[in-house]
C-alpha cells in the first residue's frame, strides 16, 4: 500500500511552484496591440483566400462534372417529327363529305423542283479521261 506523505512536502513544493508562476508572470508582458491587430488581420485574410480557393474548385469541379456527363451521350436525341394524321370516325373506304378538305397530304412539286423527263449524265471512265490532258 501506500504510505501516507507528510504535508511538509507538499508545502515545500507549494511554494517553490508559487515563486516559478510570480517570477514568470513579472516577466510576461502582453504583444502590443498593433501587432495584435496585424496578425487577426492576416489570419483573416488567409481564411477569406482559403475559402475563394475552395468555391473555385467545387465551381470547376461541379463544371467538369457536367461537361462530362453531357459528352456521355448514349443514344442521341432525335428531331421531333411532325404529328402523324389519325384516323377519322368513318369507316374506312368511306370518302370525305362534301366541303371538307381531305387529309391526304399532297405529292406535287412546284415546277422548279419537279424532275425532269431525262435522267442526269453519268460520267463513264472514258469520257472523265478525256477531260483531262494527258489522260
């Protein structure tokens, strides 16, 4: 077990403790205040530079994340089509009734775009040779 200590010890330990805390509080002295203010000034410049570095990289990041997940792809979208004519109410076979346009889109060309009677001229080898000299 323990054996008891004597307070004379604890006393004598006391006091020197004691003398060490005066004798260096005596020769403590506090920054003065310009410095003081100094350092909370750069401190918060450093946080302020810490924090645009960070909501830069989360912008450019957030930013590639979409970039890239927009040049994925995957099945390409296709261009809206023009809505198909349905069906009206009448059986089929039964024609429109009087005055009322009919459905059925028409198939003629204006006469600028309409084809000609004869095909287009082919190139054959022949004549391609021909067309240029030494060939």
């Amino acid at each position: 077990m323990t054996e008891p200590r004597s307070t004379a010890d604890d006393d004598g330990l006391a006091v020197v403790l004691k003398r060490a805390a005066a004798t260096g509080g005596g020769l403590a002295s506090p920054a003065p205040a310009g410095q003081v203010a100094a350092r909370g000034a750069r401190r918060r410049r450093r946080t302020y530079a810490v924090g645009a570095v960070l909501a830069v990289c989360l912008v450019s990041g957030a930013a590639a994340a979409v970039a890239l997940r927009m040049g994925e792809g995957g099945t390409p979208v296709r261009p809206a089509a023009p809505p198909r004519p349905t069906s009206s109410a009448s059986p089929p076979g039964a024609s429109a009734p009087e005055g009322v346009p009919s459905r059925t889109p028409s198939t003629s060309l204006p006469p600028s775009l309409a084809p000609s009677g004869s095909p287009p001229p082919t190139a054959t080898g022949a004549s391609v040779a021909a067309s240029f000299p030494g060939g």
